[in-house]
C-alpha cells in the first residue's frame, strides 16, 4: 500500500507546490504590471504638465511682447488692442489649465505672473523713462522667475 501511496504524495506534493510557484510568479508579475503602469500614468501625466506649462510660456512671452509694442514702440491702434485681449485672453485660459493640472504651489506662481503681465499690458511699467522694453521686463521678471523656479523644482 505504501508503495502506491508514495508516488501518489509525491505527485501531490509536486502540483501543490508547482501551483504555489505559479502563483507567487503570477503575483509578482501582477505587481511589476501595477508598478509599470502606475509610472507610464505618473510619465504621462508630467508630460501633460509640461505642455500646458510650456504653452503658458509662449502665452506669457508674446504678452511681453505685446507691452513692449505699447510702451517701447507707442502702439495703441485697434489692432494692437485686439493683440492685447487676445494673449491676455490666452495667458488667462493656460492658468486655469495650469491651475487644473499642477500643485497649487504652481498654480499660485502662474497666477502672480498673469497678474503681472497683466497689469504691464494695461498700465505700463512703473517708471516712465526710457528703455520702456527693459521697464516691462523688469516689471515682469520677479513673478516670472519664482514660476520658473518653482516649476522647475517640482518637475525634478
């Protein structure tokens, strides 16, 4: 009787710990599955980031461009006015993007330099003398540069 009960255990033994193996191989693979995707999600999702960051930029610097032709270059038709609503209009809609995308932090940041740009757009730089080119980007420099600042730390 032992002599075929032992080949039968053996057997047994042999299938319960190959399912065993087949689980634990399963699970792992389960597992780095999850890892892999929860990182191809987190990649994803900074790279979207990075495009509405990026995008808000080019809002930004054609907005400097605009003060420029304002106050440097003495533009005021009503053709420089419609450029001005629109990249405002622009720079506005990429915060709010930003503000849905990134940390508060980032979304505070981007505030503060549409506010700025904003506000060299609609009432000049502060000191009325010449260069004007160089008085908007001064205006605009500080709260450009915590953005940048801030957003390349939380990109790191």
């Amino acid at each position: 009787m032992w002599t075929t009960l032992a080949p039968l255990v053996g057997v047994l033994l042999g299938g319960f710990m190959s399912m065993l193996a087949q689980r634990s191989a399963g699970r792992a693979l389960e597992r780095g599955e999850a890892r892999r995707s929860v990182r191809e999600l987190a990649e994803a999702r900074r790279n979207e980031r990075l495009t509405h960051l990026i995008e808000f930029l080019s809002a930004v610097q054609e907005a400097e461009r605009v003060a420029v032709d304002r106050y440097h270059h003495n533009l005021t038709d009503e053709q420089w006015q419609g450029r001005a609503r629109q990249v405002l209009d622009r720079v506005w809609v990429t915060q709010k993007t930003i503000h849905v995308l990134c940390a508060s932090e980032v979304s505070e940041a981007a505030r503060s330099l549409a506010f700025a740009v904003q506000e060299v757009i609609r009432k000049g730089p502060e000191d009325p003398g010449d260069p004007q080119d160089e008085k908007v980007w001064a205006h605009i420099h500080p709260s450009r540069q915590a953005f940048l600042d801030l957003v390349r730390d939380q990109l790191s």
